[in-house]
C-alpha cells in the first residue's frame, strides 16, 4: 500500500499498525505476569483512537477506563502522563483547566509511542502501582522497537 500525500485538504499522519499494537499489549502483559500484578492495557493511535485493549483476568475493573484514558493522553500530548504536574504544576490556571477536561490523566502509567516517522500512538496501564503500570508500558516500547 502506498503512503498518502499530502494535499491542500490532508496530511498523512503516521499510526501504530494493528501488529505493533497486539505486540505491545501482550509484552505488557507478559511483564506484568512477571512481576505478579493484574493489569488492564490500552494502545491509542496517534490520534488518541483506540487502536487495541487488554484486560488480565482479575485485574480492577475501574482501570479498564483509566488505561483507556492514559493511553489517549499520552499520544494526544506526546509525554508521558507522570510529567503532566511536572509541566503544568506551577500555573493554577492550567491545574484548575485542565483538571476539567474530561479523559485527561496526570499522573503516571501512560507513554507516548514513538517509531521512525514520529509520534505513532500511546500505551497507557492501569491496575498496579504508578510505577509498576509504567515499567509494563516500558516493557511494551521495548518489545516494539519503539521509544
């Protein structure tokens, strides 16, 4: 398949293919058996369209949102949800705004994915710590080549 052009009404916008995604959400979970922890794990196209979601046998059910939702912030922003405070953290304003937006998630477990032609989606993981959410999305870049 040929990639498209651009013209005076599109841009191609590069996404995580359906293979890289399926990837990424069994290297996830696969870490998250590792460790021993439940997890529910969402990947998100470049523009923050669910592109795949797995939830392990017992893992909360109130995450399956929140992973949805990392996934969708962390490739809709570019970085990781844990900077969020980090970036906004000293201007009330943006706290106050941006706590208002519905399916924006500030804290951490959500990575952008990049690959050769720049930002092709996000990973976002729910169900363990903070930390350990955010090692299985590691373990998902890592297993996809991605950064």
């Amino acid at each position: 398949m040929s990639q498209p052009s651009a013209t005076p009404l599109s841009v191609p916008q590069a996404v995580i293919s359906a293979e890289a995604a399926s990837l990424a959400l069994q290297a996830a979970v696969a870490h998250a058996s590792k460790i021993g922890v439940r997890i529910n794990v969402a990947v998100a196209d470049s523009g923050g369209n669910l592109a795949g979601f797995l939830r392990m046998p017992g893992a909360f059910v109130q995450s399956i949102d929140i992973a949805i939702d990392k996934a969708y912030t962390a490739a809709g922003f570019g970085f990781s949800t844990k900077d969020w405070m980090a970036v906004i953290g000293h201007d009330e304003g943006m706290k106050l705004g941006f706590s208002a937006r519905p399916r924006l998630v500030v804290f951490g477990g959500g990575l952008p994915i990049r690959g050769a032609d720049g930002l092709i989606g996000g990973i976002g993981v729910s169900g363990a710590s903070e930390a350990q959410d955010e090692e299985c999305a590691r373990a998902a870049l890592q297993a996809i080549g991605a950064e």
